[in-house]
C-alpha cells in the first residue's frame, strides 16, 4: 500500500503563527503533526509515503532529511540521537512533490498522481492538517477494504447538524455498526439538503482510478477542484465504503482545534 499526504495549503487560519511554521509542523509533544501523520501511514502498512507540499514550507522535508550536524550535537545522547535515526529511516520511504497553485483538496492529491502511476492497490490518503487521537482509523480501513475486495473506504464522524456545510457529507447503508456501503456524497451541503450528518473525516483509501477522475474533476463548492465530487462519479463505477471511526478527528489548522490536539494529546505525547 502506499499514502499521500495533501500537506501544501497556506494555514492562513493560523496567522500569524503560520507565517513561519507551516501548520504540519506544529509540535504535538516533541513531534511535529507531520511526522505523527506518516507513522499512522506506515503503522497501517503503507510502504511508501508521497508528500504534496508546498515550495514555500521547505521545512516539511528538511524534517525528514540526513543531517550529520545534529547527530554530533547528539553524540552524547543516544536516546535522541535515536529518534534522528528513526526519523530519517522514515524520511527515505517518503517522495516530495509540489502543489503550487491553491485550487483545492482534489487538485492537490491529483498532484500526487504521477508519484503513484502503476499503483492498483487502493492508496491511503491522509490530510496533512488532521490528527486523530485514540485509535488510528487507517489501519482498520485498510482491514475494511480487504475485507470488501479491495473498495474504497473513507474515514467518518457525526458531527451536528449545524456543522454539515463545513464537510463532505456522505449517504449510504449501515453493512455493520461501524461500516456503511455509501450511495451519495456531497461536499459542504446546507443542513436542510444534507444527506445525513456522518462527515468525511481527513482519512482515504481510494481506488487509483480517483486519479484519473480528477484529472477531468471540473470545479465545485466554493470555485475548487473537490475530492469529494471525483469520489461520487467513482461511486457510479464502484462500490465505496465508509467507516464511522471510534477515534476522534482534531484539526490543527486552527488555534483552537490545535490546542484541542495537544490536550487530547497530552498523555501519549508527552516525554
Ligand atoms: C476537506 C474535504 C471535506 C472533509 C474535510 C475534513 O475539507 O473537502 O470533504 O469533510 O476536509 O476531512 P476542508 O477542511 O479542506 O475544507
């Protein structure tokens, strides 16, 4: 299995903080949330990770890079010296590429494609800005998909009814008490036309025939090229999954949802 990771937008809800720390790089413990986005990746079996970024968070990678002078700043501290290791074994099963023009969630995956051509598996994808605490989704997705050969599966909350438009809304048949084989989907509706309040919650596993779908994806909600819409005509070729997930979904790409992070947080990161 390999993921992507959508990672490139502005985080212009977090200024002025994100003038200089790109939103993926705030730090959850002594970790930057990128980092606890890819191990959830490889943790759930991806072998490789592609990065959509941005040119202008060079950051993400240096992260993730070889780098001898901090290994001799810690020669005499193995027990952090470590975790550089561990961090560049992680670095070289992760390849970069560039969204440079902001036109949404599904033109930043598409910018992905040419990374993962050839793939048949279906690919994890993981929006760079949301984490979940408690049990990670990922790996029971990807249990999900097996279990359905091979189908697609997109991550779930409920969230209130007056929070539906902020979301990818999906509609579909409880096959379980967790999984539901979904008819529709529709990104940010207004209450009174959405088709229920179970919302697409920052975690993918889809068909590489998505890829092609939003090569072709014209523009939707709010003028921008949307996941959710190459999703739905994907739904009219094959069956697509969705997984009310018992973790809980905590967007870092805002001070309060950040701060809601590191409390939900507090206990596994701390060192
Ligand atoms: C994106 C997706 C939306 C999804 C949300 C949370 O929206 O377009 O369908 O529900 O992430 O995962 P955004 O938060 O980028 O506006």
């Amino acid at each position: 299995m390999k993921a992507l990771i959508p990672a490139a937008g502005y985080g212009t809800r977090f200024l002025p903080a994100s003038k200089t720390i790109p939103k993926e790089m705030l730090p959850v413990g002594a970790k930057p949330a990128i980092q606890l986005i890819v191990e959830e990746a490889l943790a759930a079996g991806a072998e490789e990770v592609v990065i959509v970024t941005s040119p202008d968070k060079p950051s993400l990678r240096r992260h993730f890079d070889v780098d001898a002078v901090w290994h001799a700043r810690c020669a005499k501290k193995p027990e952090v010296d470590a975790e550089l290791t561990h961090l560049e074994e992680i670095g070289k099963r992760i390849r970069w590429t560039f969204q440079t023009e902001q036109k949404g969630l599904g033109h930043a995956v598409l910018q992905g494609a040419d990374l993962l051509r050839g793939e048949t598996d279906p690919v994890l994808v993981l929006l760079g800005d949301a984490l979940v605490s408690g049990e990670a989704p990922s790996a029971a997705m990807a249990a999900i998909s097996r279990a359905h050969g091979g189908a697609s599966v997109v991550g779930l909350e409920e969230v209130p009814l007056e929070k539906v438009s902020r979301y990818g809304i999906v509609a579909g048949d409880f096959v379980d008490e967790r999984v539901l084989k979904l008819t529709d989907l529709v990104e940010k509706p207004q209450p009174d036309v959405a088709p229920s309040r179970l919302a697409i919650a920052g975690r993918y596993l889809l068909d590489p025939a998505v890829f092609d779908l939003l090569a072709t994806q014209t523009p939707g909600h709010g003028g921008e090229i949307q996941l959710t819409d190459s999703i739905r005509r994907l739904l009219a070729e094959k069956s697509v999954y969705g997984y009310r997930y018992p973790g809980r979904r905590h967007d870092i790409g805002n001070p309060a949802g950040y701060l809601e992070t590191l409390l939900a947080f507090s206990s596994s990161a701390a060192r």
